[in-house]
C-alpha cells in the first residue's frame, strides 16, 4: 500500500497516511481539524534488497537489438523449427510403416 505524505496548509502540520490508490485523498487535519490538507508529491529514495537487482548485475546494459539481430534470431528460431516438424514426421511415418508391416505379416 502507498504511503502518502499531507500537510496542513493551515496550520503546517505533516504527517504520512498509508492508503490505497483508490481511496479518496484525506481533506481535515487531524492537528487543527480544518479541510486544509494536501497531498505532497516528493521524491522518494528506496533501496532494493536481496539477490537479482541492478548492484548484483540484473540491470547491466545490454547492447540494444538492430533490425539485423532480429531477423537472424526469428530464422535460427524458424530453421529449428523446421528441424524439429521434420524429424517428428520422419520418426513418425517410420513407426507408421512398422506397424503397417505388422499387420501384414500376422
């Protein structure tokens, strides 16, 4: 849940409220009891913790993709593919043989 910081425009008392996204932003302070509050847009400094993140090398820069690296990875992808759905139907049409075979024979 986000943490939301408010102050008083009235009496300058500042306070943090953790609320939903979908709530309604608060409007009476709860020091001078006036609907004089405001939402405070900061900026906000956080550290990420544990293993995966931009100091253990997760966001190191990768060189960006051309149109080239693209179309070569798309064909690779396809010729395997193809490789694959080929030797599926010869392994497949071999087995069909054997068991037509078979069955002349009994």
């Amino acid at each position: 849940m986000p943490v939301y910081e408010y102050e008083c425009q009235a009496c300058g008392h500042g306070f943090e409220a953790s609320q939903r996204i979908t709530e309604p932003k608060l409007t009476d302070c709860p020091a001078c009891h006036q609907p004089k509050l405001e939402r405070l847009i900061r900026q906000v400094s956080f550290q990420l913790k544990g293993g995966g993140w931009y100091r253990d090398g997760y966001g190191t820069q990768r060189k960006k993709r051309t149109d080239n690296d693209r179309i070569d990875r798309l064909t690779k992808a396809l010729d395997e593919d193809k490789k694959k759905s080929a030797a599926e139907s010869t392994s497949s049409s071999g087995s069909d043989t054997s068991v037509s075979e078979k069955s002349k024979a009994a």
